[in-house]
C-alpha cells in the first residue's frame, strides 16, 4: 500500500440536523449529513493537501455505502474501511435550538465500528503513515475498539512514527468517569502530541490551571500538549517553547460541532509542512474559527488557498471567495 501523510480510525455516522432552530420533537425536515471526528480530520487534511487515510467499519446497510462514499470523494483513502452485516451504521441528530445551543442524541450503541478489532486494522497501513491521528471516542465504544487503538499506537511506534492524540471526551460512552481516565492516560502517555479541550486537560490531570495541566500530561521528554481554550486560542508546550497563541474572534457562529476536529486537522498540517509549533497552532485556531461559520461537521473545512486567504486578511468567510 502507498504510505500516506496521516491515517486515523474511527466511527463516522450518518448525521440527521433539523432544517430550522426548533426542537427534534417538532422538526418536520431533516437534512442529511455525515459526522465522525476522526474522518472530520481526515477530510480536513485532505482539503489542505494532504494525504489522508481512514480505518473504520460500516454497516452493509445504505447508510454505509453513504457514509463510504461521502468520504472517498473528499479525497481521503478508504482501503482500510470494511463492512460488517452483524451491525449497523450509526447514526445520530442534531437538534439546534440556536448557535449557542446545539444537543445531539446518538443511536451508535453495538454499531458496526463497536465490532473493530485489531485484526481488522492494515498493519503496514498504519506503520508507514507519519502520523497516526487517535481520539478517545474510539476506545470507548467497545473493548474489541480499544484493543485496536492500542494495537495501531503500538504498530505506530514501532515503525518510529508520530502519534497525535485528541481525548475528544464522550462521557456518555464510557462506563464510568474513572474508567475513561484510566484508560486515556494510558494513551496519552504514549502520544507524541496531546490535543486536549481545557476541561479535558483538567479531568485527565486534577489540575485546573491549564498551564499546569499541559504540564502534567507531559510524561516523557518530547511531547507536545496544546489545550484549547476556546475563544481565548490554545496555550502549547513542548521541550523547545512554550505561549499562547490567540484565538481568531467569529462574529457570527453558525455551528460549533467540528471545531474541534478543524483545530486538529490545522496543527497535524502545520507538523507535516515542518512549520514552528507556534505556526502550526496559528493554522489550527484558523482552521477552527472557519469551520464554525458553516453548518455541518466538515463542510466548512477550508481548502488551502482559502485557509491562507483568511489568514492574510482577516477576512470572514463571507468575505472569502469559495
């Protein structure tokens, strides 16, 4: 198989969003959409011109072959997605009462992508990869899930590659709130770069000053950690350099979901293109702050030339030229 930039594995569902701010009970029309924050990186990188593969299993049903195809055509490799006839795709929906209140309901218990084990992973697929991009959604949907996230970091730092790792905590998903610290720990000590929200730096660690979080999740010399502050930027540490890089203000936010996931996909381009850690994070808070002025998880992610734009000028997406 022919190495690519980043690979990541996850489960990416078919997303269901009311069409006007009312709530699910009401709504009489729904659009249609795909959404899973692993993939969300994938296409995101894809869009910056990178390349990207993504590992996951669907339902052999027809919201798998859509959810397979939506993300091929985005440009990302999908020769590591399977599908199984055991479960179904997931699915989800949106149900947004305004920009600033947004609920999800999630229909993924004993999916497809809960049924992944390490013998489906493509092991030179993963080992040649320079960057192995996990989060902590993964592992939590099954045991046989998180005997692959181990598995794939294992192959990862094997072969000596990169391994970036988002906590993307679901509270919801884990079986307890002491389980799920286990667990990512475990998994953040193995990370090279560490890509927590603040809450999350704070439950992982005890610590709320963020600074003294970041601090905490670096177990060995080498790693990174960038917390997300939201509005405010992201505070970054590494052995080299350490500040705050400021958020880019959004006057208008359309939708919230999938920042998170664009923030990641700026700061693993900024890795790949060999820029400063400060740059790289500049490029995720970018990224992150154009995302959130487009509904949807990745239909806002921006194409290079259209990243620099808003970069150079300061523009807002309507300003842009799409």
């Amino acid at each position: 198989m022919e190495s690519l930039d980043v690979v990541t594995l996850g489960e990416t569902m078919v997303l269901f969003g009311s069409s006007d701010h009312a709530s699910l009970e009401y709504a009489n029309t729904m659009q249609k959409q795909i959404g899973g924050a692993e993939s969300n990186v994938a296409i995101g990188l894809a869009r910056l011109g990178h390349s990207s593969g993504w590992i996951s299993k669907l339902g052999d049903d027809p919201f798998g072959k859509y959810v397979h195809k939506f993300i091929r055509g985005e440009g990302v490799d999908t020769r590591g997605v399977t599908y199984t006839k055991q479960a179904p795709t997931g699915i989800f929906f949106k149900e947004k009462l305004s920009a600033d209140h947004v609920n999800v309901y999630y229909y993924r218990h004993q999916s497809a992508a809960s049924l992944m084990e390490p013998v489906d992973l493509p092991d030179s697929y993963i080992s040649s990869a320079k960057i192995l991009h996990i989060t902590g959604i993964t592992p939590a949907l099954s045991e046989s899930c998180q005997d692959a996230i181990f598995h794939a970091i294992h192959l990862a730092k094997e072969a000596g590659r990169t391994v970036v790792f988002d906590p993307n905590i679901r509270y919801k998903l884990w079986g307890n709130k002491e389980e799920a610290k286990q667990v990512l720990n475990q998994i953040a000590e193995l990370a090279d770069i560490i890509l927590p929200g603040v809450d999350e730096a704070a439950f992982l660690t005890g610590e709320t000053d963020y600074e003294k979080a970041a601090e905490a999740l670096k177990t060995h010399k080498g790693q990174t950690v960038v917390v997300k502050l939201g509005e405010e930027g992201a505070y970054y540490t590494s052995a080299e350099s350490s500040g705050i890089v400021p958020g880019i203000p959004v006057k208008n936010v359309v939708d919230p979901v999938g920042a998170g996931d664009g923030f990641a996909a700026g700061v693993i381009s900024g890795v790949l293109d060999e820029v400063s850690l400060e740059e790289a994070v500049e490029r995720g808070n970018a990224v992150g702050a154009f995302v959130v002025q487009m509904n949807g998880d990745v239909e806002g992610v921006p194409t290079r030339v259209q990243l620099q734009s808003f970069i150079d000028s300061g523009e807002r997406l309507s300003d842009v030229e799409r």
